[in-house]
C-alpha cells in the first residue's frame, strides 16, 4: 500500500480555485485533533422560564497537529521526486521552515494576509486558515543550524463566501419555510421555530386561512412566510 503524505495547499483566493504552492510533509504526524462545536441563540423560553436554545449553526472548527522536521539522513524523503533506489540528501531544517512559513504563515500583500489553506491526507479535507504557528528546535550542529524541529500548528476552519451565501439563504428567517403539522405542534411553538419569537402566530395563522389555529389538524400543510415587522403587521 502507497504511503499518503499530508499535503497542505496554498490557494490565492477565498473560493480556492488559484493554487499558490503547497508543502508535503517529510513525517506523517503522529496524531491529528479536530475539535467542532455546535452554536446556539440563548433566547428567553416562553413565560420567562429559562433559556430556549435555538440552533444557529455548526462549526467546523479547527485542526491542531505537529510536523516533525529532521536533517540527520536518519529519515529518507519520499515523494515526487525521490526515488528509493537513490541516494537523497537530506532537507535543511531550516529551508523546511522558510518553505512551510511562505505556504502557510507569511504575509503576502496583494491578499492582505497569509494564503488560504486545503489540508489533504486520504479522505480528510479540510479548508482553514492558520492561527498558530510554533517552532521548537529539539537538535543543533556544532555551528549552531538545526538539524532536528517540531512545528506545532493550529488551523481555524474557512467557509468561502458562496458557501456561507447558501447557508444563509436555508437559514434566514427572510425566506418562506413549509412545514408538515404533527401531533402535539401548536402554533407558537412552530413559529418560535422557524422565527425564534411565538409572536408572529397570528400572521401566519391569517396567511394559511387558519380558524382553528389553536388545535392544529395533523397532516396540515402550513407555509411560514418571510419574516413581517410589527410595522408591516
């Protein structure tokens, strides 16, 4: 079986469609974290009882994960360009470094900013931006260069701007929502659901035709319009 080198590719704009370089690990990291979380609104239940968390989105999160650098000859290089029945010289430190920092780290002025990043290893694709960068020099030569490093990196998870148009349009409260009335629904609540408020129940109970919107029939098919301000009411 091919061994897979983590990969971690530069791209010059948010939609990650103009590659800028990229950086293939000398060591497969020995262990990976990937840390999500789910956010919610903290509205105010119904009555004042308490919170009422309604769902906002989810989060991606971030990457954390260690590189190992080495320029002993201990550790042979693999990849485009190597070849095992061949003598390679090992890679500098310290060029290793510069290379990874302009992939991921440096400034580049015409994107204001650091590139933004893909990290690809098998399956894993992860579309980020680098928040942290720490070099920790563990092996030196007589004059000083590095032979040995270990550069813990963090990356925050990056939505580009056409996919966060998209989930803001399925999420918007300025958009009509269907829904399939089941046992036990009433009115407030569903519109607590789709508006965060109950307020807004006898708007939509006029815009269905509703009369008996206080014992809602199961298997009602309801439409909850865009959002009306009380000024539009």
């Amino acid at each position: 079986m091919t061994l897979v080198k983590l990969k971690i590719q530069a791209y010059k704009d948010p939609l990650f469609s103009m590659e800028a370089g990229s950086y293939d690990a000398l060591i497969n990291p020995e262990a990976l974290s990937h840390s999500q979380s789910i956010a919610y609104t903290n509205n105010q239940g119904p009555g004042g009882l308490g919170p009422s968390p309604k769902f906002r989105n989810l989060d991606n999160g971030e990457v954390s994960f260690d590189l190992f650098l080495d320029s002993t000859g201990a550790i042979r290089p693999t990849g485009p360009g190597t070849s095992p029945n061949k003598v390679t010289k090992p890679r500098e430190v310290k060029n290793e470094i510069k290379k990874l920092r302009d992939v991921v780290f440096d400034y580049h002025g015409k994107l204001h900013g650091p590139y933004y990043l893909q990290l690809l290893w098998g399956s894993f694709i992860f579309k980020c931006r680098l928040t942290k960068f720490k070099v920790d020099y563990t092996l030196f030569r007589p004059d000083g260069s590095p032979l040995r490093a270990k550069v813990s990196m963090t990356f925050i998870s990056f939505t580009d701007p056409k996919t966060l148009a998209q989930q803001a349009d399925k999420q918007s409260a300025d958009l009509s929502h269907q829904y399939l009335v089941k046992s036990g629904d009433t009115l407030p609540l569903l519109c607590h659901q789709v508006y965060g408020s109950p307020e807004y129940y006898l708007q939509v109970a006029r815009f269905n035709k509703l009369v008996h919107f206080r014992q809602l029939e199961p298997g009602t098919h309801l439409v909850f319009p865009r959002l009306i301000s009380r000024a539009d009411a």
